[in-house]
C-alpha cells in the first residue's frame, strides 16, 4: 500500500495528478488485467498512439504507480510495465489520523504450508531445485517436502491455509485481505484457458474470479534457471478483501459477505482456502507462486486492518 499525506504537499500532488487522467486509469487497469504489459501492447489494447501511451507511462512512474523495466526486443529494447501498488491512502487531516491510527497485522504464509487439501491431477509441486515430487500423485501432498514448494498446481479441488489471528482484547477489525500470485492451470500453458477460481474464509465464500488463462507468453521474472521454457511461467497478483460493507476482488466487489459473517472471534485461527468447484462452469484448474517462481516476490500475504 502506498500512503500520501497532505504533510508531504510535492509527493500527494504528482500522485493526484497521475490519477487525473481517464488514460492513466486505463493503463492501471490494463495492468491489473494484463500483469505486464509493453508500450505498444498498452498502446493497441487502448487504441491511442504509441508516443500518447509512452507519455502517459512516464507520468505514472514519475509517481512511482508503476514500475518499468528494459527487455530484448526484435529490434532493440522495449520497455515493460508492471503496476507499483494494490491500494493507495491519502491522508488528508493527519491529526485525526495520528489519533486514531489503523494497525495492520500482516503475515506472508509460504505457499507450501497449507494445512489441508482435496485435489484433483493434474496436479504437482516445484521448488527453486526440481520438482518436489513425481507428477498427478495427490498423496504426494503429505510428503514433508512439500513445504519447501515456490510453485503448486492442480486441476480441481482446492488447499487451505491457517494463518495465526493474533489481536488486542478489544481490537475492532476493519477489513481482511489476502494478496497472491495465481493463474489457471492447462497442459503445458495455454494463454486462452479460463478458470473459476473461489476464495473461502473460515469456510464461507468471498467471492470468484475467472482467471482468463494459464500464462506462458513471458518468461517469469522469478523462475530458477532450470524451470521449463514451454510450461506456465507466471501469473496475475490479485486481492480478495472483506471489510465492514462487502467483499472485493481488486476493489471491485464481488459478494455481500462482511467481517461479521466470517466469525473471525471463534478460532485462534483464521482459514483461508482457494480452489475450483466442482459446478463451476470453467474448471481450468490452478496455478499457485510462491516467492520463488512468477512476477512477484511474494507468497500468500494476510493483512488484517483493526482498530
């Protein structure tokens, strides 16, 4: 997340104004679809010039909204974007904000201590040295090397993790979030291969996403050397989040589950587990990084905002 406060005047207005634009939110949006993306692919995908999009570019990482980085081209080099940021808050009366301050309990859980699963091959795990284990073996789950996966797929089913809730007598919470690096799951990889893909806390459900594929079209940032050039490479970071009101996934909302209805005050723990159901109507399966493999240095992140 990234804060901004009215007691840093330069920093707040060259944020606002990368906000100030339709174009600028197209391009944020682009790559909270698209993860990364080129100039010209930004460029075609919003039907503007290539020089319109490469201003507008520079703008937002000015602000530091978005990152860029320099890859081999055909001809050349070309840059590629990625976004900086899940969440922004502007604080506009820090008075108020220094008294009543928000806390933030936030945990990264390594992908491969899950507590629980029921799946389904194809299925498998990888780590920064080789596959964990043989390929479509479930049992293989309980082997005690699974903990040391960067990377789990499976084609249906789901896995579960507990995360430690951890808060003052009389914490009050706010919200709920949960940020991780997943795409769906094909033979091989298939960019063109939805897959519905539910998140469930406590066991109540928050809310689903189709996943529109199962990415190869560039290699992982992450991806230890001797990871295959012709299977999955990387996926999208998305945030499944409940607060107060509602349940969204990348701020936009997808049911009317609230942090009352997940009895977070009833265990130690808190249960968060994602997977495909049986009914869905695209069961492409899951693709699951940990630190180690994809585009983002990251596990499963929990944040739990209380005041």
């Amino acid at each position: 997340m990234l804060e901004i406060s009215i007691n840093d005047p330069n920093k707040l207005v060259k944020v606002a104004h990368a906000l100030s634009t339709h174009t600028r939110i197209g391009i944020i949006k682009l790559l909270l679809e698209f993860s990364n993306l080129n100039i010209l692919e930004i460029a075609e995908r919003l039907d503007i010039p290539v020089s319109t999009a490469a201003n507008n570019v520079k703008v937002l990482e000015e602000a530091d909204l978005i990152v860029t980085e320099l890859q081999p081209a055909t001809r050349g080099a070309m840059k590629v974007c990625s976004r900086n940021f899940d969440d922004i808050r502007m604080i506009l009366n820090p008075s108020v904000y220094e008294q009543n301050p928000s806390k933030v309990q936030e945990v990264e859980m390594p992908i491969g201590h899950f507590s629980n699963f029921d799946i389904v091959p194809t299925c498998g795990m990888a780590n920064t040295v080789g596959m964990v284990f043989p390929e479509d073996d479930p049992h293989s789950f309980y082997h005690p090397d699974s903990r040391t996966a960067e990377l789990i797929w499976f084609r249906k089913g789901w896995i579960e993790y507990r995360f430690p809730r951890k808060l003052p007598a009389d914490a009050k919470v706010r919200s709920l979030e949960f940020s991780l690096e997943l795409c769906s799951e094909a033979p091989n990889y298939n960019n063109d291969w939805p897959s519905e893909i539910t998140v469930w806390v406590n066991d109540v459900e928050i809310g689903s996403w189709i996943c529109p594929g199962d990415f190869g079209d560039h290699r992982g940032k992450l991806n230890p050397s001797w990871w295959f050039e012709g299977s999955t490479q990387h996926g999208l970071l998305k945030t499944w989040a409940t607060d107060l009101n509602r349940s969204t996934i990348d701020q936009e909302k997808c049911s009317d589950t609230t942090i009352k209805d997940l009895g977070l005050e009833e265990k130690p723990f808190i249960a968060f587990k994602i997977g495909v159901k049986p009914d869905a109507k695209h069961q492409g399966g899951l693709n699951l990084f940990g630190k180690a493999f994809g585009d983002y240095p990251q596990a499963i992140i929990m944040r739990l905002k209380y005041d």
